[in-house]
C-alpha cells in the first residue's frame, strides 16, 4: 500500500495536479515504481521546526473610540458628530508569528479583508432610548474577525504525534463599513 501511495503522490507531483499550497511532507517523494528507493520509504520530520496555522475564525464586533455621554433615564440618548472612528487589532503576549502573515492567512483560509488598525472620518449619527432608572451611553462597535494562533512541532521523526506549543486569540479589524451601536450600562 505504502508504495501506492508513492507513486500516486509521485505521479501528483509530477503532473502538477497536488494542490498548489499543499504540504508535500505529506506526500512521498516521487519515484519511479518498484525502484529501491520506494521500498520501506518512511516520511521523516523535523521535530524542531515550530508550524502554525489558525483555527476557530469568527466575526465579533469589537468597540471603538466613538461613545456618546451618560444619561439617566428615562430618556433619548444620541450620538451625532463628525469624528474618527477607530479600531485596532488585538492579543495577549506575543503571537510567535509575523501578524503580516496571520492577516494573510486569515485572507486565504476565511475569504476576510482584515488589517492591524481601520479608520473612518464621517458624520455618524444614532439614537437610542434610555429606561427609567437605568444609566447608558450610546458605543460604536466595529465588525472584526477573531482567530486562535497555533503554533505546534512534531514530536516524533516519523510524523505520528504532534504537540501544541501555544494558541492565542487574536482579534482584526475587517476593512469595511461594518457597525453597530450599542447601549452601554453604568449602575
């Protein structure tokens, strides 16, 4: 079966169908069939070498600068200025991994436009009603995509296990229009 496989993936590699992208450590190497070299070939790992991927993507909507003031209510609460709106990229600690690339990954892998900051200059304007008895302010949030960072290295030379070293959730401002506004709540 084991040389099968070799010279299925050898043949992929050969006529350029494997996926462009796709992990060739998973695929033997190509060789030529019932040749020495295919007998008891087995894949070999680095169990050094530090892998990341992402997992878990979602869209959140995350707060910006923008608030409005407090009101007691009962009452009408409103935000209406011409200002910067801003949000930034966020996570704890150090990724492990260049954020240029988790942004392209995060392009590839979930078809997201997503940058370390986003800013929109305009005239915003929302209205929200306060209960009676209650203290609220009116804040923008901004639509984001959320991922958790992976990173992971082999454990043994034959591929069989891995092991996660660390996973961090990481937030990203997408590059669009996307916003809410939401009543916030002071007791």
């Amino acid at each position: 079966m084991r040389l099968q496989r070799a010279v299925v993936a050898g043949a992929l590699l050969a006529s350029g169908l494997l996926a462009q992208g796709a992990s060739t450590a998973t695929a033997a190497p190509a060789m030529r069939a019932g040749s020495p070299e295919t007998v008891g070939v087995a894949k070999k790992c680095d169990t050094k070498q530090v892998y990341w991927y992402t997992r878990y993507g979602h869209e959140v909507y995350v707060g910006t600068n923008l608030y409005s003031n407090w009101l007691e209510g009962p009452g009408r609460v409103t935000y209406s200025e011409t200002a910067t709106s801003e949000s930034n990229s966020s996570w704890s600690g150090d990724l492990g991994v260049s954020i240029p690339l988790v942004i392209a990954e995060i392009q590839n892998k979930y078809s997201k436009t997503v940058g370390k900051s986003y800013s929109v200059s305009q005239a915003w304007s929302y209205t929200a009603e306060v209960p009676a008895g209650k203290i609220r302010r009116l804040h923008q949030l901004k639509q984001s995509w959320r991922v958790t960072v992976v990173r992971w290295r082999y454990t043994t030379s034959d591929c069989k296990k891995t092991k996660e070293l660390s996973a961090k959730v990481a937030t990203f401002p997408t590059k669009n229009r996307d916003y809410m506004w939401i009543l916030v709540g002071r007791e």
